[in-house]
C-alpha cells in the first residue's frame, strides 16, 4: 500500500499499559502517526511525559513525538484534532454497557474505533477481528453503520481476548487444510501482565499459580465461536461447529500466555507430519497484503521437546507470530500441543494495530 500521508490517530486509555504499549508499537509506523492522546479527567491538562511520570512501564524510552503531547479528557470530543480518522481504544469505564457507548459515541461522531475492550466483543453487528482467520467478518461494518445510524467513516471493530491468541490461528490453518476441529479442551498459562501493572509487584502472584481467573473461561469458551461465525444481515451469527472447554490461571510469567491444547477433528485427523507441515506452511490474508504488522509465517513450528517457552519465543515475529510445539498424539482426544503468543502485543495493542492495517487495506480507515 502507497499512503501518501499519515493517517492521523488518537489513543485512549494511553496512560495505562495497553496504550503505552501501544504507543511503543505506533512509533515510526509507516501508515499510522499518533497525534493526540487522550486519558481521564485526572491525567488530562499535563504532557504525557507528565502523566507517566514514575509509571511508564516499557523498557524503550516515550516515543519523542508522543511525550510533549497535551493529554485529553477522552469524553473531550470539541478538543480532538481535526485530522484525526482513527482511534484505538485501550481502556475500560467502570462497566461495560457504559464503555459499550462510550466507544460507540466516538464513532457516532465518525471515528474508526478499534478497541482492546471486552465491552462490545459479543455485540452482534460488532466484528471481533483476527485477521489471518476472519478479515471477512469486516463486511459487518456496513451493517453496524446502517443499524445504528453512523456516519460512513464511524465505527467499532475488537480485537479478542488474549487468552485464545496461542491457539486459534492453528484450528483456522487445520480448517483451511480440510481437517475442521470440532471440540477442543484449552488449559491457559497467563502472564502476569494480562492483570495489568500493578500485577507485577503483586506478592500474592509471585512465586504463585492462581487457577482461576474471572470471566477469562468464559471469553476463551466463547469468542473462537464468534470468529469461526458468519456474516449475515443481521449480524454475526456464531459458529454451531466448535465446542472448547477451558480452565485459565495465572502463572508468575512477566509476557507470553501458554495454552495447553488438545483436539479433537470432525472428520479425518492428520498425521503429525501433515499437521507440522500444514501449520508451517500456513498463510493468510495480512501476509498476501504484506500488512507492516503481519507475522510472515503467522505460526512458528518448533520440534524442542521442550519449548515453546515464553522467555525465548514470545517475541517471535516481532511479538505477532504464534510459536507451537510439543505435537502429539492424544489419548482422549487426537492431537495435542502447546501454544504460546505474546500477550501485550499479539494479544492487545499488536493485535488492535494489526486490525487497523486490515481495514486500510479494505478501504474503511482513509
């Protein structure tokens, strides 16, 4: 793609870890400039070096054109740069109807809202994208717009939960090779830093395994099932053809979210050298459009007995590749094997990016 000029974008929620992360990866971008950030009430008025002063959480330094920025109260709309056409969105309200119209007012007033949310990820004319599984599911957005009366440049698309990002990419590389999952039993390793900052310092997660964590089985139960779905014109219809079962806990790891998988197939069941060669060879729409943020190959095979592991493959493909190993034969169900992707970046502000270049692509940003 040729973009003549930046594309003019804001950050909400950007004080927090989500946004600064996703400031990081906006730094030198070659679509996206950053030219407006925005936060709540308290952190409004200051520089954003200001705001983040003692709380800026990544280990490369402000990005130089962000920190002089003037931070906005993100319900400021009068205050928001002209230009700006796109808005990524890193923050949740107090509950999820209010962050729901929230994101929905800044499209009412035609922004291209992407969100890191869960507010309006099972919002029916909302598509919640992977883009190497459901770029298609963006052809919602023109009924979105219809239905809630939006202006043609207005509206939300999600990326989802972080959690099923190790492993969903590898059912939708089986499917498109003719070997459809039907059932699927997913144990979670997540790192600490999918509980925000202040988990990293929290002694009750250190040196510690918590085995339950609130709403996450429910979200890795239920999104694949969005995303496998189908546009209609009434919306996303959700997939009738999976069934996953989950247990998510929380593990004393900084980055990287591990999932344990076992599946089981529809129909026929691949060898293991056909399932290793099927996943390397996988390819998708971001890689054929040559999307800046696109893993290429989107799914790392690794023979290690043991690995993958977060400290030495989370960063695979920038942070956006998901690194598989450990590929077996199942007892109960009929192969096996461990996932592992990048929580912060492929799971949040990575994946949100990755979105937004899809939709460039597609003509909804400009």
């Amino acid at each position: 793609m040729s973009v003549e000029k930046y594309i003019k974008v804001s950050v909400l929620g950007a004080t927090g870890m989500v946004g600064q992360n996703c400031l990081r990866l906006l730094e030198n971008h070659p679509w996206f400039k950053v030219v407006d950030v925005a936060a709540s009430e308290r952190s409004s008025g200051k520089t954003y070096k200001d705001s983040v002063e003692g709380k800026w959480h990544m280990e490369t330094d402000i990005p130089h054109d962000v920190s002089t920025l003037i931070v906005r109260d993100v319900h400021d709309f009068d205050s928001i740069p002209d230009d700006v056409t796109c808005v990524f969105s890193a923050l949740d309200l107090d509950e999820k109807e209010e962050t729901r119209n929230f994101e929905f007012g800044y499209a009412e007033k035609g922004y291209a809202v992407i969100s890191t949310s869960s507010a309006n990820r099972q919002t029916d004319d909302v598509p919640m994208i992977i883009p190497e599984i459901n770029a298609d599911h963006t052809n919602v957005i023109p009924i979105q717009q219809q239905n809630r009366d939006l202006p043609s440049s207005g509206f939300v698309a999600v990326k989802p939960n972080c959690s099923i990002q190790s492993y969903i990419v590898v059912l939708e590389a089986l499917k498109q090779a003719g070997f459809p999952i039907d059932r699927a039993q997913v144990t979670t390793l997540q790192a600490l830093s999918g509980a925000g900052y202040k988990a990293l310092s929290n002694p009750d997660l250190q040196e510690n395994v918590i085995p339950f964590i609130g709403g996450e089985e429910e979200k890795t139960e239920k999104e694949p099932l969005k995303i496998f779905g189908k546009v209609t014109s009434e919306g996303i219809i959700q997939s009738t053809d999976l069934i996953v079962n989950a247990v998510c806990t929380r593990v004393p790891v900084v980055d990287g979210h591990t999932a344990v998988v076992h599946i089981g197939f529809s129909d026929k069941v691949p060898s293991i050298d056909e399932f290793k060669s099927i996943l390397s060879s996988f390819s998708a729409e971001p890689q054929s459009m040559n999307l800046p943020s696109a893993p290429n190959p989107p799914i790392l095979v690794l023979d290690d007995i043991d690995r993958p592991q977060p400290r030495l493959d989370r960063d695979s493909g920038k942070g956006m590749a998901v690194t598989v190993g450990r590929i077996a034969k199942d007892t109960f169900f009929d192969i096996r094997f461990i996932g592992l992707s990048h929580n912060t970046v492929r799971g949040a502000s990575g994946g949100a990016i990755l979105v937004a270049e899809l939709l460039v692509e597609k003509g909804f940003i400009s």
